[in-house]
C-alpha cells in the first residue's frame, strides 16, 4: 500500500509538472493543456469523464511500469521506485532550468 501512495503521488506530480506556466510560453502551454484535454476527452464531448481521467491515468501508469520495472514482475520494487524518484527529480531540475 505505501509503494502504490508514492507512486500515486509521483505520478500526480508527474502529471502537474507540465501545468506551471511560464508567462514567456503562456500561448504554447495553453495550447499543450488544450491537446491533452482532447486527447483525455476521448468521446470528444468537451467534458472529462472519470472513465476518460482513469483510462488516461492507465496509459502513464503503464508506460511507468514499461520504463522502470526492470524484471517485468509488474511490481515496483524499492530499487525500481528510487531509480523512478531520480528520474522525476532529473525532470523536474531540467524544468526549472529551462525557466531561468
């Protein structure tokens, strides 16, 4: 229960990472935020559904599992979850770097 809370909230904060908007590419993120949603939105009603933000979720969830669980047991192990937080804090320092 305490790996799938961290990567619930590594995956959360995955997910919001994009959403910071940097006033320079305020237009290129609006229109970043603007694909995702309509991607998301797959019966294209302009709404997100919980099916449709669960299905999404799915997808990252396993795009994750491909990348880091290196013996395919579809578990993360400590070592597979410490190699998963460095590669976010990659990403994250990467980010404010472009800021600056």
């Amino acid at each position: 229960m305490k790996n799938s809370s961290i990567l619930i909230l590594a995956l959360s904060f995955f997910i919001a990472l994009p959403s910071y908007a940097n006033p320079i590419y305020e237009k290129n993120n609006f229109m970043k935020m603007r694909e995702r949603f309509q991607k998301i939105d797959t019966n294209g009603d302009g709404l997100l559904s919980k099916d449709e933000m669960m299905s999404a979720q799915s997808d990252r969830i396993d795009k994750i599992f491909m990348n880091f669980d290196k013996n395919g047991d579809s578990k993360l192990s400590k070592k597979e979850l410490r190699a998963l937080r460095y590669e976010l804090r990659k990403r994250i320092n990467k980010f404010r770097n472009e800021e600056k």
